[in-house]
C-alpha cells in the first residue's frame, strides 16, 4: 500500500488525534450496535500505548451543524470505555479554548472522545480554521474514517493540512483490499450487484466493465434492467429515466465481452410485508400488474451460484431482495453464504446494505473484507480519488537523501570515534545516507566508511583543480580521498564569507566535472520572507547557480532548500512552508529543463528527530541536510524515520 500507516510514524510521546466512525445507532442513551466502535479498537489500543494523548474525533448523524442532544458522543464513550476496559475522557465540547482547558493535566496515555465534530458547522464545510484548531491539540493525525473518505471535511482533510495524516488500520485494510479489487483483481472476478438503484451503480459497473468477467444484477435495479429489454415487472420499483441506460450497458458488456447475468425468476408479492402471499414466477412469464418483485427466485440463486463458482475475486454491493422481511430474504442470504464457503477466492463486501446483511446472518468473518463505508466504498471501486484518503500522506518512492553537514565540530579523534559507532548502527535501505565532516577529519572518516552503505561529503570546494590559493582545496584532492557529495553554496559560506550566486556556479560545474555530486543550497533570510520575496530570492539563486548547465548536468544535482532563517535557530519551517517552497523548486526545475527531469530537494534547517517525521512525509520533499542533530545519536533516528516513510517499491 502506497499510503503511510500508524507503523510507520515515530508515535512514541507524541500527541495524537485520531478521525474514527463512530456513527452508530442509538435508542435511549445507548449504542444498539458497536460493530463500527469495535472495527476502530485495534488502532485505538496499537496509539494509545505509544502515545502520550489520543484524542478521538467522529461524527453521529446529521445534526446540521448545531448541538443536538440525540446526537451526542457521551454513550458512545461510554462503550468504547468498557470495550477498552480503560478510562475515556468524554468532553463535551467541539474544539475551542474549553477542550484545550479540559486537555491540561490528563494523565500519560489519556484517551479522549471529543463531543460530534458536525455540532460545528465548519465541519462539512471542511473550514480550515476549525481544522487549524484541532491540529493544535496534537503533533500527528490518524485517519482510520473509511466511511467518511468520499467527504473533505474537517477532522479528515482540513486537518491534513497542518499535521501529517496517516492510516489506521481499519484504513489500510479497507485501502487494501479496495484498491485490490479495482485495480489488480486475480481471475475469474465476478461482481454482483443489487439494492435498488441503477443510478447509484452506474459509476461501478462503467469502472468495472473494464476488468470484471461477470455482472451478476439482482435487487430492485434489476427490474429497471428487465423492462429495458421488454420484460413485463408489473408494480416492481424501476427508474423510468434510466431504462435507456440499463439497454446501453447491456450492449456495452456485449462488446466488452463482460457476462451480464440477469435473473431468471423473481419472488413477488403485492405488499412489502411480512406474512403477505408471495409467489415465484419466470421473469419471461412476467409479473402482473399489482405485483412487485421483491427477491431474486430459486433458479437465479442457482444460476449465479453457478457463475460465481469459479471466481477467484468476488465483490458483492447491494443485496438481492428486501432481506430485512424474512419472506424476501433467501436470495440475499443464500449468496451471503456462498460467498462464505469460497474459501479460495477473495470476497469483499461492499459496505452498506451488503454489509449488514452478512452481518444479520453472521457470516461478516467469513468474507475476505466486508466495508464500513456504503458510499465511500461505491465511489472507490468506481476508480474515484477519494479526498479522506488522498490526504494521507504517501509512501516516498525513489531517491531519499539525508547529509550530515558537521560544520565546524569534531576533531579527527572525535570523528574517529564517532563514525565507528554510527557505521555500525546505520545501515539504511533505501536512503542515502552522508556525512560531511570539517576537511581535516576527511581521511580518516573516509578509511571508517570505506565499504559501508555511509557516503562521504565535504563542506565545501574551490573551483580550480590547482593553483595558488591559500587555505582552499580543490575538487581533486577531494576526489582522491572518496569524496562523493559536496555542499555548495551554503547560506553561511554566503554569509560569512561572500559566496556569489556566480561562484556557486563555478563551484557546481567543477564539482560535476570530476563525477562527484553537489548538494546545491537556496534559501532566503527571514527579512526576504517577510517581504513575500521567497519565490524571487529562491529563483534567482536557482537561475544563475545553473547557468550553463545543461538537463543531464542538472539531473546529477541534489538541491537543499535551507531557509537562512531556520538555520541554527531552533525555528524549523512548518510543514506547509517547505512543501510550498520545495514544490516551487521542483517545478521551476521542470520548466527550465523539461518535465522529465527529476532532482532530489532536501529541506534543511533546524531538524530533529521530534519535527522531521512532519516535514519527510510531504510530497516535495525527497530527504533532509542536517545541522547540530547530525552530531550525535540523533541521527540515528533521523535516518530510521526517512526509512520508515519509503515505500520497498521501486519508481
């Protein structure tokens, strides 16, 4: 899965606040099913024995964005607290001042329920200053809301915006098996069909038209599908407006080679109620006027009994009949258990009404993966990027860079030392991983990492090859010695020691030509930040350090976007910052030098192991240039974070 999970995240002493679907039934005070509470337990416990605080968030109902007492959380907590058997704090407000007053003095490992995040009408609008205010409360968000995922609001992608935002596990399963289903189903893959609407399948069977061997339609929308090919449905429920449609998908599947399997009878009755007569007629028979069809019959159970036997990638959504009424319950429940004994197929419930069917019939453990997301789930398996989960944040694949600029620190013995130690507890897969000692520790350092997955890299470089110029040294000395990567341009040789963009430049272009890499510094100061100057400064640095390269000098680059401000400061840039800052690089990159090249930017500036797991997760940022934190033990960890992040796939 290319999305980031609650294992990949450095939890440990972190707050946490954790979007769940704890939409559940009520009647007087209290949950009259926990199925959604206990699908979220796994995650809830895997957080809370590593977080310092989790707190929870969920909707219930519509409340239309004002405080409803019918849809209050309070018995929710109540039954999550005796599922977990361990206290849960219930408070009683949305967001604010009074829930951040509430959070002072909780216990280590407190869990928290907040009050129904749709009380606040900034909720479904998905108001970002609402987002901005729960962010605050916590340093990572979990989203484990599949049933949410097809709606941007608040507490699942505003959110995402200021913190980073991974999956839960009832997330990944559902991503999972999904994203299986959709896009790399095994052979023969059936899908059955029902509930009452063509319109609300439409999405799915176009999507799936394109993968799927066999339709199987059964529920109401079937008779929709029947009258459009001249069959009699008598008073069956069928949309009148979409009979054109149900014939155009018919003749889509015909060309496509798809199987549509259509039922041969039906169970039908002239009330929909329990105890009524019912009788079962041929669907080529017809049904009289009077008559609904309310079931599939005996003979399509064993026809798509029969079509389903085979498959090896079953997704079910919709049931087949009004299954709620006993009477007209066998069809749903007969392929509910079929669906049970193919134990060598892959059998996803869509969600919905398919799910609580098999959970009636208790056979929800005996599918592959039934959904908790009716909508959420259609709109997946119609190929829809859904934003509660495109605001995840993903898997980095590719180049990862993380440069340890020593600057002035470390005698030889020192680094002697402290390079042992770090050779051996680093051995990153996956992530470049460089160390750049001051030039009198280069020899040494260089004899330790010598066959190590460590890469060797200096501080800085003069343009020439040789000549008389006092205390330089040249890209050939540091060739000889093993040197690899090279920093260039750093904001304090800048600073302290006047480096123009044109000597960069030289610098850069001396560096390449004797095969090593330059890890290429920009960044602006906090006065030209201030000035909305950043995109300007960082262009312009840009533009005449690579004058005269050409797309494949370039593509040998690692740029480090450092702003001057966050440099030894203490201050880092927030996540949002460096994203915006290092997407304008990429982009930049791409429009002087064409969209195939790709050039890893590393963020620099102030990063410790407590602030990098926000700032790697973004999209642009392919690794980090690391100060003071790349002295000691620190880096260890800074390393083990950018692995947990990177995807094992390749590209």
């Amino acid at each position: 899965m290319r999305k980031l999970t609650v294992k990949d995240a450095p939890l440990s002493g972190k707050r946490v606040i954790m979007r769940v679907d704890f939409n559940v039934p009520l009647k007087d005070g209290v949950v009259q099913d926990d199925t959604r509470i206990r699908a979220a337990l796994e995650t809830i416990r895997y957080v809370a024995e590593r977080a310092s605080l989790l707190i929870l968030l969920s909707h219930l109902g519509r409340p239309k964005g004002v405080k409803d007492p019918k849809y209050s959380l309070e018995p929710v907590a109540k039954r999550l607290e005796e599922l977990l058997e361990k206290p849960v704090a219930f408070i009683s407000d949305v967001a604010g001042e009074a829930v951040k007053e509430r959070l002072k003095g909780l216990e280590h490992g407190s869990i928290v329920l907040l009050e129904n995040t749709r009380f606040h009408p900034g909720e479904t609008k998905n108001d970002l200053e609402l987002s901005k205010s729960w962010a605050e409360l916590a340093e990572i968000h979990v989203n484990d809301a599949f049933g949410t995922a097809h709606r941007a609001h608040s507490s699942n992608v505003g959110i995402a915006q200021f913190l980073p935002s991974i999956a839960g596990f009832l997330m990944e399963k559902e991503i999972r098996f999904l994203s299986k289903v959709t896009y790399e189903p095994e052979h023969p893959y059936v899908v059955v069909l029902g509930g009452a609407k063509v319109s609300d399948n439409i999405g799915v069977i176009t999507n799936l038209l394109e993968k799927a061997d066999r339709i199987l339609i059964g529920g109401a929308m079937m008779f929709t599908f029947l009258k459009a090919l001249g069959k009699d449905v008598g008073s069956s429920k069928v949309e009148e407006d979409k009979l054109d449609l149900a014939k155009e998908i018919v003749e889509k599947c015909q060309e496509k080679g798809v199987e549509l399997v259509l039922p041969m009878d039906t169970v039908i009755a002239e009330k929909i109620e329990e105890g009524v007569e019912k009788r079962i007629v041929d669907v080529d028979e017809g049904i009289p006027q009077g008559w609904m069809g309310l079931d599939v019959g005996p003979k399509t159970l064993d026809l798509f009994k029969e079509k389903l036997r085979d498959a090896k990638t079953v997704v079910w959504n919709g049931p087949m009949g009004v299954f709620e009424i006993e009477s007209f319950a066998d069809g749903t429940k007969g392929i509910a258990e079929f669906l049970a004994g193919m134990k060598e197929a892959i059998t996803v419930i869509g969600g919905g009404d398919s799910a609580a069917a098999v959970t009636k019939f208790g056979l929800e453990k005996e599918m592959s993966h039934v959904s908790t997301g009716g909508g959420a789930s259609l709109e997946f398996l119609e190929g829809k990027e859904l934003p509660g989960i495109a605001s995840i944040a993903d898997r980095k694949r590719g180049h990862l860079v993380l440069a340890g600029n020593w600057k002035m620190h470390k005698t030889p013995s020192q680094a002697t030392l402290f390079v042992q130690k770090l050779a051996s507890a680093v051995r990153p897969k996956g992530v470049e991983t460089i160390i750049c000692p001051p030039f009198v520790d280069i020899p040494s350092v260089a004899e330790i990492v010598s066959g190590s997955s460590i890469k060797l890299g200096a501080q800085n470089v003069y343009h020439e090859d040789e000549g008389a110029f006092t205390g330089e040294i040249s890209p050939v000395m540091l060739k000889e010695l093993g040197v690899e990567y090279v920093i260039v341009g750093h904001s304090e040789r800048r600073k302290i020691f006047g480096e123009t963009d044109e000597m960069v430049n030289r610098k850069i272009k001396a560096v390449l030509r004797h095969g090593m890499t330059p890890i290429f510094c920009v960044g602006e100061t906090l006065e030209e930040r201030q000035k909305g100057l950043t995109f300007n400064v960082v262009e312009r640095q840009i533009r005449l350090g690579l004058e005269g390269l050409s797309a494949e000098d370039v593509r040998k680059l690692v740029i480090a976007y450092e702003p001057v401000w966050a440099i030894g400061t203490g201050v880092v840039a927030t996540p949002q910052q460096a994203e915006e800052a290092m997407k304008f690089i990429k982009d930049l990159l791409k429009g002087l030098y064409g969209e195939n090249v790709e050039v890893p930017v590393l963020y620099g500036g102030s990063i410790k192991p407590e602030n990098w797991f926000g700032i790697v997760v973004q999209k642009s940022v392919d690794g980090g240039l690391v100060g003071g934190a790349s002295l000691g033990d620190s880096f260890v960890e800074l390393v083990e974070i950018t692995e947990r992040v990177r995807s094992d796939e390749e590209g």
